[in-house]
C-alpha cells in the first residue's frame, strides 16, 4: 500500500468517527526575529484508535509542533483540530487534562526522588488515593524502578529518567499517548524497555500512541507513519508503504579488503548512488532509478560483491526526503578534503590516547573501575555502553576536566593528571548536549571559542571564515544559537570543536536526536577527519554508527566487557538463534552476559 500523499489524506478517511485524533488544514507559523516561520502547512491527518503511529522528519519539520498542537497546548493559526472528539482550540483545557503528553525534556523534578515524582504527577492528574499503590506497583515493575524509589530523580541515568518520565505520564492511563521522542539518548537495551511498555498499554489499555522518533527502525515498527518535512504533510500509511516502489534498487556490496567506511566514502559520491550507509562488513545502496546494477559500472577495476536486498523503510524515507530537496533546488551536501584538521602525514602506530587502570570514585561509588586501552593515532575508536556505564565520566577525564581518582592517561602523549591544560590545547570536545552559549549568535559562538582556543588576527579571522564556508553557517550567522534546529546546532558545535585544528577529536553522543540525513552528513565529515589523520573517540547510542569505527569498547557498570573491530565484537554474540548478529545484539549479548554473572 502506497502512503497516501499530503493531497490525498483528508479527502475520505479524515472524517471517520472513530478517529482518536484529525487534522484539517492546519496551519502554525511563529516569529524569529525578522523571519515568519511556517511550522505547520496545511495539516489534514488522522489517527485511529489501538494503533502506535510514527511521527518522522527531518529536524525542524514541524514534529514538535504538531505534538504541542495535538494536546492543546498550541492554537493553530487556522484549520480545524478534534482530539477524542473534542475541538482543540474551544476545548482546550479538557484535551489538556486527557491527553498524556511526554514533551522531549520531561519535567522531571531532580531533587525529588523517583516516589516523590510519582506522587506528584498522580496530585496533578487527580488519582484516587485508594487506586494509587496499586497502580504505582505496575508501573515501577514495569520500568524496572522497583529499587530506586527513594533515590532522587536527578542521580537516575538517562535511561532510567525516560522511564520514570513515561511512568509519571501514566499513572493516570490515557486514551491518546503523545511521545516526543522518549528514545533520544537512551541505549538499545532502555529503548527495547520503553517499547515494551509502549506495546504492553496499547495490546491491555487499548491505548492509541502518537511517538515521534529519529530511529527509523522504531518507525517500521508502528501500524502507520506520518512523515512530515519542512511543515508539510509528505505521507502517512503503513512504512513498507514508503519503500515497496524501491524493489530492485537496494543491495550490498563488500570490497574484499577495504575497510566498510571506505568504501562508503567512495560510493557515496557516485552519482548512481542514491544514499549509501555501512551495513555490517559492507555498504547497504540505494541506486539511482534505472541504474545499472553492476558492480563493475559502479566500481570499475575494483573487485566487489553486489548482493540484492529488499528494501526497507530507512531506504523510502531516504528517497523520499532527497527527492524534496531536489524540488526545493537544495542539493545534497557533498563535501570535499578541506584543512579541518592539521596534516600528520602518513599513517602512524603510535598511541593517540592511553588509558592504564584509571579509575573514577564518587564516594562510594565508582563510576570507572581500572580501565584499560588504547587508541592508535588516526583511529575512528568508539566507547560505546548503556546509560550510566561511565563513558561520559570516561571522555571528562580524558579531557582534563575531571580528575582521575587512580590510574594514568596520556593524550597525545600528554600526561593529563599532570599537565590538563597542555592535553586540552591538543583536542577537540563535542558534548553530548548542546554545550556553547544559546543567548550568543552563530558568528558570535565563533569568534569566542577561537579567541578561547588562543586564536588571534589573521589566523582567527581565516578558522572563522573556513567555519561558516565549510559548515553552511552563513545564512543563520545572525541567528541566536538557542533557536537554531538541532542539525545546525551539531555543525556549530562541530565547527567550534575543529577551530583550533585539534589532533584528537572527542564526540560525546553527537548525534543524538539529530535525523538520518543529518548523521550522514555529520559522518561524512568525520571520515574526512579520520582520511587525514585526526584520531577520533566517539560515544554513541546508534548502533550502526559503532560500524564507522576501527575498533570499540562496550562498557558496563564502569567496566570494559567487549574490546576488538567491530566484526570481532559481534562474532562473540552468534548462537543458534543468532548465526549473524548485528551491533545491536552484539551489545545487548555483552549487557545480558554480565548480568548473568554470579554476584551480579
């Protein structure tokens, strides 16, 4: 079944009456400064009851906006909006107090503990004292929080914030559920958790779920997806939907010999090559309509194996989204070797970063327990692990900006427990939120991180020129860093981290909640990087962007479990069930082992 086009949605099946929610002709615009933008164009959409709906887009589409305007909380500027058949303008109040609506950042009170939360969200949704314990023991078992109820909210990891934000939202079970992406930042292992509780309300509660989401295999696993860009309705129907038109144009190839990211690069600037990721020891194509598939066309002189598979929703939404640009004159990023990065010259065995027995002690608790490795210079290295292992605690003090409480770490050969300052002069540091200064504008974000990195005259004002070329930063260099969409934030913090042409680049999560073509292009500069020299450290909840990497660690509880290539990582995780494991099982394999382990 083909996704019905914006067009085509309002026309008979808007107007059902066991529609949970619809959408006629909406339409939301704001103000930016001198600038109006529309958020919302013309919206005519519907959800039916009992189904999880997907709600996708690039960043800046308009998702958030329609979330807000589905609970009753934003007018529209016109069209019409019935939410359980009540009008969201006139109404407004009572779709407020029956929808249950999780917004991106949840407000969690953090010296409150996870009880003290729960008690206050049921007060605000008039729960029946009498119904409480019960309830409150459903949803603690479910999200896992059983044990953690007189710890307060803000010592929770990420995931387990997701959770108790979830829980709080239903501890008064609603009829429609409004998600804002409540996977962002999360791992894979906290992910599966909150669909499981997703699934569980919808199959027992009869539940209708409206979830936005940048991981698009979360999106073929709704009944249906709405796919908005740039404000307007593109589609909305089943996600095989999307790709079915796709047959015959979708394959893998592997290059005996090169390395999977490579061999990306290379065929992501084929013309015939439609969108191009790394795909385990391969890379997974979307060809060019009426391209010829060969490998020999494609890669002449080159032997490589080209291997048929069937689309996937990533492959429609992907077609779709480039297909838009091209009508919108907006091509696509295609970026060549640029100085980003200082020249070292050919490869080098040398050690970029060393790390012996460090450990990291909060009191009682150690959030590092004798770490040890290694990464060579002009490696693509990944840390990867679940909320709260101690990676981000890992990259701070390799960053010289929390102490180590035992061990040593050397940073291009720095020692950093010595000489913090030296190490800092030699790295980049890309955190895993949006760290520069939202009150300051995108020009002015620059000019203070390059007098910051001790830039000055003719060389500061040739980083700052080279930023807003290489990123695209000219047309939003008077904008406010704080209003910006989430992709252009990543770029300036890319941008402020590269200004000083650092040899070590540390990325914190720099990927989170930013859409597919946003990754894409943020990898494709990464590569170039590493093409040049410049080591890199990454962490990482997507799972297919621990297959960039040389070689990565998965951490658990503080502790190294799994160290090696990422084919090596994943080979540990095959079983009868289980004969080719992709990263995300590999890592869930290495969480469930540990947690097996006697005494755990």
């Amino acid at each position: 079944m083909a996704p019905a086009a914006a067009g085509d949605v309002c026309t008979d099946r808007v107007v059902s009456d066991r529609a949970v929610l619809t959408f006629r002709s909406i339409r939301r615009s704001f103000r930016s400064g001198k600038r109006c933008v529309e958020a919302l164009k013309d919206i005519s959409l519907r959800l039916l009851p009992g189904k999880v709906t997907g709600l996708i887009g690039p960043d800046g589409s308009g998702k958030t906006t329609l979330m807000r305007t589905a609970a009753g909380l934003l007018p529209p500027d016109s069209g019409q909006g019935r939410v359980l058949g009540m009008d969201i303008v006139r109404h407004a109040p009572a779709v407020q107090a029956a929808v249950g609506y999780m917004p991106q950042r949840f407000g969690l009170y953090e010296d409150l503990t996870v009880q003290e939360n729960l008690d206050l969200y049921a007060d605000l949704q008039g729960v029946p004292g009498k119904l409480r314990p019960e309830r409150y023991r459903e949803l603690m078992h479910m999200t896992g929080l059983e044990a953690f109820g007189r710890r307060p909210a803000g010592r929770l990891s990420g995931g387990m914030k997701q959770k108790l934000g979830l829980a709080c939202t239903l501890v008064h079970p609603p009829p429609l559920l409004l998600l804002d992406e409540p996977t962002v930042g999360v791992d894979p292992v906290s992910r599966r958790e909150l669909w499981q509780i997703v699934d569980r309300f919808v199959r027992e509660e009869g539940t209708t779920v409206l979830l936005s989401t940048a991981y698009l295999d979360e999106a073929e696993r709704c009944s249906e997806v709405i796919l908005l860009y740039d404000g307007e309705l593109l589609g909305q129907g089943p996600p095989a939907g999307f790709c079915d038109h796709l047959e015959g144009r979708t394959f893998v190839m592997r290059v005996p010999g090169m390395h999977p990211r490579d061999l990306q690069a290379k065929l992501a600037a084929l013309p015939a090559v439609n969108d191009a990721v790394i795909h385990g020891d391969g890379v997974r194509l979307l060809l060019a309509p009426q391209m010829s598939a060969a490998a020999d066309k494609l890669l002449p002189g080159v032997v490589a194996e080209l291997q048929a598979v069937p689309p996937r929703f990533e492959d429609g939404f992907v077609a779709l989204l480039n297909q838009r640009r091209r009508q919108a004159n907006r091509p696509p990023v295609v970026l060549q070797p640029v100085s980003g990065a200082r020249e070292t010259g050919g490869k080098s065995d040398g050690h970029a970063i060393e790390v012996r027995d460090v450990q990291r002690r909060f009191g009682n608790f150690f959030a590092v327990k004798k770490v040890n490795f290694f990464v060579k210079t002009g490696e693509v290295f990944g840390l990867l692990g679940a909320n709260g292992a101690g990676k981000t605690t890992t990259f701070r003090m390799l960053c010289g900006l929390l102490p180590p409480s035992a061990g040593k770490l050397y940073v291009a050969g720095v020692d950093v427990r010595r000489t913090a300052a030296a190490a800092r002069a030699k790295i980049g540091y890309m955190s895993q939120k949006f760290s520069l200064y939202g009150s300051l504008s995108v020009a002015q974000n620059l000019q203070f991180f390059s007098s910051a990195y001790g830039l000055k005259g003719r060389r500061r004002s040739e980083r700052i020129a080279w930023a807003f070329q290489e990123f695209e930063l000219a047309p939003v260099a008077d904008a406010v860093s704080a209003t910006l969409p989430l992709g252009y934030k990543q770029r300036l913090a890319l941008a402020c981290a590269l200004m000083h042409q650092p040899d070590i680049l540390f990325l914190d999560e720099p990927t989170s909640g930013v859409d597919p073509l946003a990754r894409r292009e943020f990898w494709q500069r990464i590569n170039l990087l590493a093409a040049r020299q410049v080591t890199v450290m990454v962490t990482t909840h997507f799972m297919e962007e621990a297959e960039y990497c040389d070689r990565l660690a998965i951490m658990v509880a503080g502790e190294i479990l799994a160290l090696g290539t990422p084919s090596a990582v994943k080979r540990r995780a095959r079983s009868d069930g289980c004969r080719k494991p992709t990263m995300e099982d590999a890592f869930i394999h290495v969480i469930q082992s540990r947690e097996m382990r006697p005494g755990i």
